[in-house]
C-alpha cells in the first residue's frame, strides 16, 4: 500500500477530524506551538537548542533526526564500503519478525521504506488518520526509538555506569549563576548590585540570573530550561539511560572523579574529551602509555594547620587575621577544580611537585580563588583573591633591596592568577587594578629570565637533571603564560603590549605536556626523554613560520606562536604605514598559513585531559585555533571602538559600538574569507548544540573562546545585516555564504526574528555566552550582544515581540528576494 495523495489525505483528514482530532496538550517550552504526543515536542524542541543526538558510525557527521542519519548513509556511504548500510526501525523489525516466522508481516508487507521515511519527516502530529491507523504500532515504537541516542560498537551498556568521568553536566544545579558587577572590589565582603540591564528574551533563554549563592542553596530559575539530559530522562516515554545527579550540596562534596565532565573514559564516544594535543594519526613518535595529572589533595587536618601557620607567617602586618580557612573538604574541590578545568588552558604549575602545605601562601591562595570561582563559591573566591592579593603586595614592600631579579618564582604566579582573576571578573575596578601593576609583572619577567640565562649559561652544555629542568621549565612556562595572559589583554580592551619580542626571542619554547609531567625512575632514563623531544627557541620558531616553512612544537608552543602572530598583526594594524604596506601583510598571512600547517608536527602527547570540547586534542590546541580566527578576522577588520567600550565594562555601551560599527564591515571578495572564519567559530557551537555549549563551555573551554568570539560574531551579524538591507544585490559568493550560514540553524529558531538571521545570530550568541558563568567578562559580553540584536532588529519588531503580536518584518521582501536568488 502506498501513501495517499495530498489531496486525499486532507479529505480523510477533514472528514474525520471534528471526531478524532487528538488534543494537542504537549507545548513547546520555547514557542507556543502545541503537539498531541509527546516524542512529536520532544523532536520539535530539538530545533531550539540544535542538540544532533545521531551520530554516524562512519564519520562524524551528527543529526537531529534518524531519517536524517538515514538519508546521508544512502547518499554517503553507498559505495564506500564503511559497513552495512543502516535500515530504518520498521524495516529492521520486520526483518526480525519474517526471519523469526518464516513469513513477511501483514503489517510492513505492503509498506513503501520511503514513504516510512517521508512520513517520519514531516510527521508533527498531522498525519492523516487511515496512514496513521495503519502504522500505529510500528510508528510508536519508531518514535521511542528516536528519543535515545544510537550506541556505539562494543559500547559497555551506559544504563550501568553511575560514576566516573562520564557524567554530562558539570557540578552545579540547573539555572545560570553569575559573576555580577562587584562595586566593592577593595572591600573583603563584596556588596551585590541588584540592578539588572538584561532584556527578555524571545526564545525563551534566560537573560538574567540570580544573585549568586552558594551551589547548595541555588534554584533553578523558573524560565530557564533544564539541562539536555535531565530533559531527555524526564520523558515518562523515554528510553534515554540516566546519569547521576548532581544537583544540590551533595553533589559538592562528591570526589572529583564524580564531578568530571565526559572524557576519555566517557560511554559515549561523541562525548570524549581530548585524549591528547593532537590527533595520533598525525602525530609521528614513538607509542607511549596514556597517563593523567593527579591534582594535589589536602589529606589531613595537620596539613591545613601547617597551611594555617604559612599564611599566618606571611602575615607581616596582620591585615588577614579574621581570614579563616574553608574545610578540608572544600580545599580539595577547590584544589581539584583549578588542576583539572583551569589548569590545562595554562599550565605553568607543575602539579606533582605542587604541594599545598609548602607552597607559598599567596600562590595556594590564588590557585584556590580560581577553584572556587569553578564552583561558583563567589563570596569564598573573593575572600582568597583579595587576601592573596594583600600577602603579595605586603612581601613586595618589606622586601629589602628590590629587584626584578630576585623576586622568587612564586610572587610572578601569583600575580599573573590575581590578575587573570580582576580582569576577567566583570569588575571595571578589577581591570583597573591588573592594570596598574603591568609594569611591575613585565619587570619580574626580564629579571626572572636574565638570572635563568645566567644558570644556564653556568651549566654549559652539561644537562640538567630533572629537578633543575623542573625548575627551569616551570620559569619559561610562566613567563609565556603572562605573554599569552598580556596578549589576551590587548585583544580584548586594546592594551599596549607590555612584553616585546625582543624579551623572549632567545628563551626556549615550552615542552610537551608529556615529558612535562614525566614522572621519570631514574636520571638516565629522564636524560633520554629529554634528549628525544622536539625544543626549540621562540626565535627560531618565529623565523621558520615566516621563512615559509612548518615548525616542529609542543601544544603549549603552539598557542605561544599563535600569540606571537596576533601581537604581529596588533602592531601593523597601528602603524601609520600599514594601509600601503602590502608585503608585510602578505608575510603575516604566509605566517598564519604555516602556523595552521604546523599544527600536524606537533609534539606527541600521552597525558589524558578529560575536559569535553569538540576539538580532538589538546585544550591548548583548541583555544590556539579561536585565536587564529580572530588574527585571520583583524587582518581585515579592526574593531578598536568596541575593545576600548569594553573596558569600563558597560553593556549599552558596548553594544551601541558594534552597532556604530557597520562602516568597518564592507561586501568584497576579500570580506567573503573574513566571513568563512566567522562562519568555522558559530559553527563549533552549532554542530554541538547551542544549548549543550551554553550549560558546559563555561567550565570546559577557556574564557578565550568568548573573549576571542568577540570580533568574529561583531562582524558576521553586521555583515549578514548589510547584506539584508543594502540595495546592492548580493553576489553568488555572498548568496552562498549566507544560505551556509542560514542552514546552521532551522526554521524555528532561525524564525525568533523573523527573517533578520544577523539579530538572530546576535541573539543565540548573547545567550550562549552568558548562560552559565565562570568569568564575569562573558556576562558582560552577552548582555551587550543582546542589546545589539535588539539594534539590528529594530525598535518595531522588538515591541511586537514582547506583545505577543507579530508585525511583518521590514526586510521580508529583501530576504525573499534573496533566497529567490539561491534557488536560481
């Protein structure tokens, strides 16, 4: 039996609908669409938070649909070879049932695969009555099916993992928690402001957060959707596996083995972490066995009295007497927070030989400041931040005779994490602050690394052992973290550099993560890792990218350079000749190209990361490819007006500079590869789900993704606006860029805005970003991307949509005409 004609079926329908017509009591949590069952919202819904739970085995293609996963096997995969091709559930269970009886089923006899298909597709509740009397059965199983995510091969049965590393959600209750606007930076006790400049928001995403509280205290706020898998496994129809909860204060004092996001070890696949910087298929040198760092643990009250007495020791001038120590328990989250989501994005410390009770009081406490902003403890961050920063300041002053030189290793960490924490706390007094004491952190850096080329140059070609090494290598470890933490700076606010090239041209790149945290038996076997690893000198390094060649690094290296060409690029954009210096530029572009070449060189890793990010290697990797976004966009664009809004940390300010910004983004050829850039960093989040990204990168990626997303979204949503309203008619390239872009997201959530993609782009980035908290930065950030959606959409179509009331679009006809010229 074939499936009735259109027109049939709306008779069929028409007759029998005043009778039958099933009542539609399931609504969409983000629009006011109604469905009669349940897995009909459930599919609708996914064209909200773009989650793509089918996953092809045969490469990493996902999809929201499984007639999706099955069309792209037939078209794909047909003649490849990869494996038998997939076969919709119908036809799988029909098979089943014919080989079991020995006789076709009366059911699925008849039944076209295609039209199966075709009815899956479009089925929203609206299938005409006789197809879907005849399919009843079978659809409904098909339909539950649908729901759970496809298991892997050899998989182990997910309903039986309760613990481990596998755990999707982080370590904090659902609801967005906020670092917010702190007026008393100087004061122990921070006072919270109440007001909130957030604007509602149309999809349904929650645009404001509460004040913040404790994790164990926090309640999920009333418009904020819970997370993906609590979603999925509160279906009363779902077959969907649970996963441990970690909601509440219970989940806080759960070990960190519990609180880990999905990584190496994680049930499903298309979850895992990074496994190692770089991909081994690409990596050349020899196999070696996988290994994980190990965060410090605090394992006995006697250690945190011995931690008590350090501070105490510190305490010259007594300013932290009232400080009291968290629990031990609480030290060791913190501890264990920093090691393994913090640590890896600038891993200066060395965590075998970082131990809490001879560790430098000022160092422990801003290591555990960073902990607890991972946990979303503000009032505990804040308390350690602030008494770090008074031990720091306190030992530079009573310090006889002071010199850059002899500055201990510790006081330069311990700055640079007091000031990662001010400046990206969201806290324009913070920024002031970290700027304040530049200078002085530069400083430690030429003295600290002139006494290191002395006890160098003393060894002559002798090596060192590894104790020396450890020593050496945690100094050139730091002093490239604060050049990256410097470069951050000028990408974000527009700061002047305050280190040179010229003060690391010499000075050696970082190792591999590997042999960093080489636990080695002896010193001949050390002397042989060291001898068999790839290090060169920042100098050499730079000379080969731009010599046109591919230079052999470490992961660490690897994000060091991309710093090094961003700086390069910052400073020719400045000079008075760069408008007619054509050969310069063309240099920087080669470099770039190199550097992306190099990356299949790198060093080979074995140490295990298990944060959850779609790149596979290395999160240092990963943050090194949104920075060489953004260098590859300021080649062409240069937002200077947006970066100097940011540093008084006012949204509407902000917001109101990229919307004055539209003269600097034009339509060219040129512009059309700036876009491709935008289009590879929207892209990332896309394919993993907007709603996924925005409940699990504020712990799992780096504040650089935000920080460095900034330009590229500016651009893509001012250049999509341009094209939609300019009287020019866009060119085949553009037309193909923007129907690329536009089939990143589907009708639904694409249709918040009517047809305006460029607010709508504005709009699901905001959002994102500003979802769950870590750093207050990207509070600010998505505050300021909404209020420039509202700008691009315009005062009209933003009051019809708080009024419920739908006014046509103004540039309807002008995006009609467009997709009228795709077809074509």
């Amino acid at each position: 039996m074939s499936v009735l004609p259109a027109s049939s079926a709306a008779t069929s329908s028409s007759k029998h609908k005043s009778a039958v017509a099933p009542e539609k009591k399931y609504k969409c949590q983000f629009c006011n669409r109604a469905f009669s069952r349940s897995e009909h919202r459930s599919r609708h819904e996914r064209s909200h938070t773009k989650e793509r739970p089918f996953k092809c085995q045969k490469c990493r293609s996902t999809f929201v649909r499984r007639d999706l996963l099955l069309r792209h096997d037939r078209t794909v995969h047909a003649k490849d070879n990869t494996g038998p091709p997939l076969q919709s559930e119908p036809k799988r269970k029909a098979s089943k049932a014919s080989a079991e009886n020995g006789s076709p089923s009366k059911a699925n006899a008849g039944l076209d695969t295609a039209a199966l298909e075709q009815i899956e597709a479009t089925s929203d509740g609206m299938v005409d009555i006789e197809t879907a009397a005849m399919l009843l059965t079978d659809y409904h199983q098909k339909a539950m099916a649908s729901q759970e995510p496809e298991p892997m091969p050899d998989a182990p049965d997910v309903s039986m993992v309760n613990s481990g590393p596998a755990l999707l959600e982080p370590s904090y209750p659902p609801g967005a928690v906020a670092l917010p606007q702190m007026p008393g930076w100087d004061h122990m006790h921070p006072v919270q402001d109440g007001k909130s400049h957030s604007i509602s928001s149309a999809s349904g995403l929650s645009d404001s957060h509460p004040a913040f509280k404790p994790a164990s205290t926090l309640q999920p706020h009333p418009n904020t959707l819970p997370p993906l898998m609590e979603r999925q496994t509160s279906n009363p129809d779902g077959l969907v596996p649970s996963f441990p909860s970690m909601n509440g204060g219970a989940a806080m004092s759960m070990s960190m083995s519990d609180m880990g996001t999905p990584g190496a070890l994680s049930p499903y696949p298309s979850m895992m972490g990074p496994v190692s910087p770089v991909d081994y298929r690409r990596s050349p040198g020899p196999s070696q066995a996988l290994t994980m760092t190990r965060a410090p643990v605090i394992r006995s009250e006697e250690q945190v009295e011995m931690i008590e007495r350090n501070i105490k020791e510190s305490d010259s001038g007594g300013a932290v007497n009232s400080f009291v120590l968290p629990s031990i328990a609480v030290l060791n989250r913190y501890l264990a927070t920093y090691f393994n989501l913090f640590h890896h994005h600038l891993p200066f410390l060395h965590p075998a030989s970082f131990d809490p009770t001879t560790a430098a009081a000022p160092l422990l406490l801003a290591v555990l400041s960073i902990g607890a902003l991972y946990t979303f403890e503000q009032d505990q961050a804040y308390m350690l931040h602030i008494s770090s920063k008074i031990l720091v300041n306190q030992f530079l002053q009573n310090k006889e005779n002071f010199s850059s030189r002899k500055c201990p290793l510790w006081t330069m960490q311990s700055t640079l994490l007091n000031m990662i924490f001010a400046s990206w706390s969201g806290d324009p007094k913070g920024l002031e602050w970290a700027c304040s004491i530049k200078s002085l952190l530069a400083n430690m850096v030429a003295g600290n690394r002139y006494e290191l080329k002395l006890r160098s140059e003393a060894r002559e070609d002798a090596q060192p052992s590894h104790e020396e090494w450890i020593e050496d290598e945690g100094c050139r470890r730091t002093y490239y973290a604060v050049y990256i933490f410097f470069g951050l700076l000028t990408l974000t606010y527009n700061h002047t550099p305050a280190i040179s090239f010229n003060e690391l041209d010499s000075l050696e790149l970082p190792s591999s993560e590997s042999l960093w945290t080489l636990e080695a038996s002896d010193e001949e076997s050390w002397r042989e890792s060291l001898t068999a690893s790839t290090i060169i000198s920042f100098k050499e390094a730079h000379d080969t990218l731009f010599q046109g060649e591919t230079a052999r690094y470490s992961a660490f290296a690897t994000r060091v350079m991309i710093n090094a060409l961003f700086l390069e690029v910052w400073y020719h954009k400045r000079s008075p000749e760069a408008l007619q210096d054509v050969v310069t530029e063309y240099k920087m572009r080669l470099a770039l190209e190199n550097w992306e070449k190099s990356l299949q060189h790198c060093e080979p890793e074995t140490v295990v990361v298990q944060l959850s990010a779609p790149h596979k290697g290395h999160p240092l990797i990963f943050n090194a490819m949104a920075m060489y976004r953004n260098t590859r966009a300021r080649l062409m664009v240069d937002l200077k007006s947006i970066q100097e809004a940011l540093r008084y940390h006012d949204s509407y300010e902000v917001a109101a500079s990229m919307t004055n910004a539209r003269d600097k983004v034009q339509r060219s050829e040129e512009m059309i590869k700036v876009i491709q850039e935008c289009f590879n960093c929207i892209e990332v989040a896309a394919v993993q789900g907007i709603r996924w990204v925005a409940r699990t990168s504020a712990t799992n990626w780096s504040v650089e993704h935000p920080l460095c997303g900034m330009d590229l979204m500016v651009i893509l949503t001012l250049w999509l606006y341009r094209l939609e309203h300019d009287e020019e008619p866009a060119t085949q390239d553009e037309l193909a860029m923007y129907n690329k872009l536009r089939n990143l997201f589907d009708d639904d959530s694409a249709g918040v805005y009517g047809s305006k993609l460029s607010s709508t782009v504005a709009r699901l980035w905001g959002s994102m970003i500003d979802e769950v908290v870590v750093w207050g930065i990207t509070k600010l950030m998505g505050e300021a991307f909404k209020l420039h959606s509202q700008a691009l959409v315009g005062y009209e179509d933003a009051m019809s949509d708080h009024s419920g009331s739908p006014t046509p679009s103004l540039t309807a006809q002008h995006v009609q005409a467009l997709e009228m010229q795709a077809a074509y």
